[in-house]
C-alpha cells in the first residue's frame, strides 16, 4: 500500500485515481504521511474580538505551511445565549477566506453531527476521523476549517 499525495489515505501500489478524494496520482509515497490535524483555542485568556481573530488569522497562515488539512476552531459560543462576537467575527473572516479561495471550506460546530452530510463527506475522504467526538457532536462553540 502507498498513500495518496492530497488526502494521504491508503491506496493501491500503482493505482492512478484516489478513491477517496478522486485526486489523479502523479507520485506514490512509500512512507507514512501523517494527516495533520490542529485544535486551537480563541477563546483561552478571554481576548477581545479583536486579538482573537487577529490570532485566528495567525494560526490559518502556521496551519497552512505546516501542512494542516483540518483546523478546530474553538471560539466558544459567548455568555449571552444568542452567540458571541467572537463566533460571529470569526465565521465571517471565514466565509470571506472561503470566498477568496485562502481556505476550502469550513462546517459550523452546530452542523456536526453523525448524519450531516459535510461530516459524512469529510470522513469518506479522511476515513481516521471516524471516531472524533468533535465531529459527530452539535458543538456552536466550534468551527471545522478544511484547508
């Protein structure tokens, strides 16, 4: 077995077509790639608005060079009942990186569950992530950034 160079899960020696992201195979890689998963969190030292997405901002451009496929977002869902600043400021900073193309996509905490069908996809294409509780469980306090 080699790994996929996009998604690095397991496929056939000398199979040309990822059957998990669909990706044409140009190079097989014999060694393990690790799938490179991170957590932060926003909301620790209960920053303003402000530094936190300054610090989100941060955290996406170390993410992406060190090869991060899926960000946890934990930005927390504030003290008011309805949602805080920081959840809102950050999921709109995210939208607009999703828009300019800067991240593929990110799900909501409160769209995760077993049966959501961006979860089910994501973990059709990273099959290991299968057991992760943060992704099977309604959380409004996080955000799932697929890089």
């Amino acid at each position: 077995m080699t790994l996929c160079h996009v998604c690095g899960n397991e496929i056939e020696r000398g199979c040309l077509i990822c059957r998990f992201c669909a990706t044409e195979q140009q190079k097989q890689v014999d060694t393990k790639l690790p799938f490179l998963q991170k957590t932060v969190n926003l909301e620790r030292g209960r920053p303003s608005a402000e530094s936190a997405l300054h610090r989100l901002t941060l955290e996406l451009d170390t993410a992406r060079r060190e090869g991060v496929k899926l960000l946890i977002v934990i930005h927390g869902y504030g003290s008011s009942g309805k949602g805080g600043v920081i959840r809102d400021q950050c999921r709109k900073v995210l939208d607009y990186m999703r828009l300019k193309k800067e991240i593929n996509d990110f799900i909501p905490g409160e769209e995760c569950s077993a049966k959501a069908g961006l979860i089910k996809a994501l973990i059709r294409r990273y099959p290991h992530l299968e057991g992760d509780r943060k992704l099977r469980t309604k959380n409004p306090g996080i955000t799932v950034v697929i890089l």
